[in-house]
C-alpha cells in the first residue's frame, strides 16, 4: 500500500473527511467506479478477516494428515 498526505491532494479533501466520518467514498471514471476512498476502520477489518483466514487455512493444512517434512529438507529444495 502507499501513503498519500493529503495536503498533497486538496482536491480530494472533502472526499477524504467524508471517509474519515465513516462514509465510502466511490471514485468513477466515464461513470464507472474504479476506485473507493474508505475509512481506516474498514481497511483494519478487511485486514483482520484475511488474516483470521490465513490463520485458519495455515491450521487446517497442520492438521492435514502425512507426515512432517524437516525444515532443513524444505530450505534444500528451495
């Protein structure tokens, strides 16, 4: 992701107090949207719910059945 400070974007200002008052804002381009300016508190539960899903894929394959594969043979054939 990449930072913006919004001194650097005045044109966009409004449109950035208004997400950060809890609103989506949609950016569209010939009437299409192609982007969203939303509250941090949206992108914090985004971030959450994909790493409650890599947490939950990660202890599904530890319960995988086979066995253990040492991790020096794994460095090896990487």
């Amino acid at each position: 992701m990449s930072e913006l400070p919004l001194e650097e974007v005045p044109a966009a200002s409004d449109a950035v107090h208004q997400a950060a008052d809890g609103r989506v804002i949609h950016i569209t381009e010939g009437g299409q949207r192609i982007a969203a300016i939303v509250p941090e508190s949206v992108l914090r539960s985004l971030q959450a719910a994909e790493d409650a899903e890599d947490a939950a894929e990660a202890d599904a394959a530890f319960d995988e059945p086979g066995e253990d594969i040492p991790w020096e043979q794994v460095k090896a054939e990487l």
